[in-house]
C-alpha cells in the first residue's frame, strides 16, 4: 500500500449576505460563519487515473439533509407547471419540484423525501442563505451578481427562458412600442423588474410600472384592469394565464426581452452539495441523451454500454466521490425520469401549457442541453 494519510484541516468562511430585495442591491446584514472539519485523504493519485476514488469530503449540507431524512427545497406555490400546490391533492407539484424530487432521490434515494419551503421573490435568496433550506429551485434567474453577491452557486439550468409581456387581445396592442404611456405590472425582487425597465429606456418607450410583492397580486392586479401590460418570464406568464378570468383574452407577445436562464442554486462553500444538485441535473439531461427513462431503465441493467453502465451505477465509483450510493442517476430516473419526461409531465401537449421545448431541447437537436460526460 502506498497511500499515505494525513489529515487536512479544512477551514473556510461562509459569508452570508442577507438580503432583503432579492434583485441583489440591498445588503442589510453580513454574518460570518466559521466551519473546521477533519477530513482524511488518501494520498493524490494522478488525475483520471484507475486509482480507487479519493473519498468525498462530505459537506455540511448533505449530513444535514441524511440526520433530517428529507431534502428542504425553496420552492414556488404560484406558479403552476412550474411550482404550485395541485387543488385536487393538496400536493405541491410541476417542474421545478420534479427536480427537488430528483435531489431527494440522487441524495436519500427517496424521491418523497423531500419538503418544499414556498417562498416569494424577495424571501428566497435569504432562506438559501440562513440554511432554512438546502436548495432553491424556484424560476430563479442565473445573473452575475446574484452568482457573486448573493452567498449562492448557480447549478445547471434546466429551463432557458426569456422575458415576455402579457396584453389584451382586444387592446390591439401587438409589440412593446404599443404599450407607450400604458402602466405595466411587474412583480418586486426580481430580474423581471429590472429588465422592464432597462428596455424600455433602451427602446425610449414611456411607462409607469405598477409593482406587487407576489405573482398573484400582480396577476390579479392586470386581471382587473389595473395594467396594460403584465411582464416575467414567458414560462410564468403561460403558467399565469391560465390562472386569468378568461385567458382566451389575452396574449404574450412575440419580443422576448431578456435572458433568463433559470436553476438551482445551492449554498457558496458547500461545493460537495453544490456537486450533487450539479450532478443530479447533469443525470437528468444524459439520461433523456441515452434514451434512458423510468420506464425502462431496467431494461438497460445489465448491458455491456460503458456509458449507460457509469450512468446507473453498475461500474465505476461516480457517486462515492459525492459521497452517495453508486446507484444514486439510477435512482432519479427509476423514481423520477429523465428530463423529456419531466418537460412533458409538467409543460407538455397533456398538459395546458403545450409549452415547445426550444432552447430545451437536447443539444443533439439544436438545443442547450448539455452533459458533460459520466466518466
Ligand atoms: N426569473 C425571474 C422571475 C422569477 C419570479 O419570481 N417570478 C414571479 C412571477 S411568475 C414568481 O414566481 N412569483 C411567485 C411568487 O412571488 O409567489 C427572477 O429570477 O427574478
């Protein structure tokens, strides 16, 4: 044996900037907490070598998440597709909570082991930050300062979606320019708010927003006749539509006016947590890629792919460098699917929202899904 083991001691700081509008401006409180572990490692052996795999430095997070048995997702309740409670079950259900399952399955090995902490625009990087939840997956915007400023990491998009803007069929209203001196409203804390008026600037269109604290206010506020014009993501505005008095009335027009590349995000400092919604993502894309689903992935056990077998675990050591099972991609896609399945689940032609998958489809039919390789 050539291993050599000495112990590291770890230290890092976790800045956490609490803030109070999300958007990122308003930096009321900064706490400073200060971690040391003992973590032993095995001796360095050379990168991609067949070595066995240095044990993971088990995050904070994920201790967390096994002493509680369930995974705490940030979440959305008024957004349906995306977040909300379903009526009929009283459950929380859509895209964005498939994929607090998917954590919860990848990390438990449960996909019921999770809890969803509905939170508004303004509440959810706070929550993050004070480690009330482990992940917020909630149409949340990718941005530079939120990346930097904000205590988070950004993980893998799952949906690429840009700003859109709601009108009235009958207003005759059919691009920005029509809305000049009309009044808009627009939900606080978020990108949304910031665009609308970068834009407008930018195209030199006058108008007075009218701003709400959560989407239902801001929905409701449009719906009688308050606005002229409703803006946020177009995903949000397909899933707010259907929440209008008579949506047939109403329609999103065809200027997109932003980027919003929305995603998990987990907490700065926790790269082995980070790692793990990272990868869960990551097995979501790769499994759609390899044709890989809940229904039969089963049928895939046991064959002699080397890329389907890293994938569910069969070979290699993948999952102990998080510090997880080996079957940990096999367990997100038997309990919730691959990433087609989870699009058509909550967005797709069964569904009301019939939404294209565009920019979300795999990069092998022009889209910007992307995983690296399960090697
Ligand atoms: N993607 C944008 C907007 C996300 C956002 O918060 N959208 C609103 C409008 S659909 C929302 O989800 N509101 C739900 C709520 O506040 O309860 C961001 O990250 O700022």
């Amino acid at each position: 044996m050539n291993k050599k083991h000495f112990l590291v001691l770890v230290s890092f700081v976790l800045i956490a900037l609490l803030l109070v509008a999300c958007g990122g401006e308003a930096q009321v409180e900064t706490v400073t907490v200060e971690v040391t572990r003992v973590v032993e490692v095995t001796a360095a052996a050379p990168a991609d070598a067949a070595a066995p795999a240095a044990p993971a430095a088990e995050g904070i997070t994920l201790q967390t998440v096994r002493e509680r048995g369930t995974v705490k997702c940030g979440g959305n309740q008024a957004v349906p597709g995306f977040g909300y409670i379903n009526p009929d079950t009283n459950e929380f259900e859509g895209f964005d909570i498939d994929f607090c399952k998917a954590v919860a399955a990848a990390a438990l090995g449960d996909a019921t082991a999770f809890e969803i902490r509905p939170t508004t625009a303004n509440e959810r990087f706070p929550v993050l930050q004070s480690g009330e939840i482990d992940v917020l997956i909630r149409n949340t915007t990718w941005t530079l300062s939120r990346d930097t400023q904000l205590g988070a990491d950004f993980q893998p998009t799952t949906f690429f979606d840009g700003q859109g803007m709601m009108v009235r069929k009958d207003s005759g209203i059919t691009d920005l320019a029509g809305l000049a001196g009309g009044t808009i409203c627009v939900q606080s804390g978020t990108t949304t708010e910031k665009n609308l008026a970068d834009v407008f600037r930018a195209q030199g269109i006058d108008f007075e927003p009218v701003v709400f604290d959560d989407a239902d206010k801001t929905r409701e506020a449009y719906d009688a006749g308050q606005c002229d014009g409703f803006t946020t993501d177009k995903s949000g505005l397909v899933s707010q539509q259907i929440l209008l008095a008579d949506p047939a009335a109403h329609t999103i027009l065809d200027e997109t006016m932003s980027k919003e590349p929305l995603g998990p995000l987990t907490r700065h400092g926790d790269n082995n947590w980070g790692d793990i919604v990272m990868w869960t993502v990551n097995c979501t894309f790769q499994a759609e890629e390899l044709g890989i689903d809940s229904t039969n992935v089963d049928s895939f056990l046991g064959g002699d792919d080397p890329v389907v077998q890293n994938v569910l675990g069969e070979t290699g050591d993948l999952g102990a460098g998080m510090g997880l099972s080996n079957d940990w991609c096999y367990q997100v896609i038997k309990q919730v699917g691959n990433y087609a399945e989870i699009y058509a689940r909550n967005l797709g032609p069964d569904t009301p929202f019939n939404l294209p998958r565009g920019l979300n489809q795999q990069w092998t039919d022009g889209g910007l899904l992307y995983s690296p390789p399960f090697r």
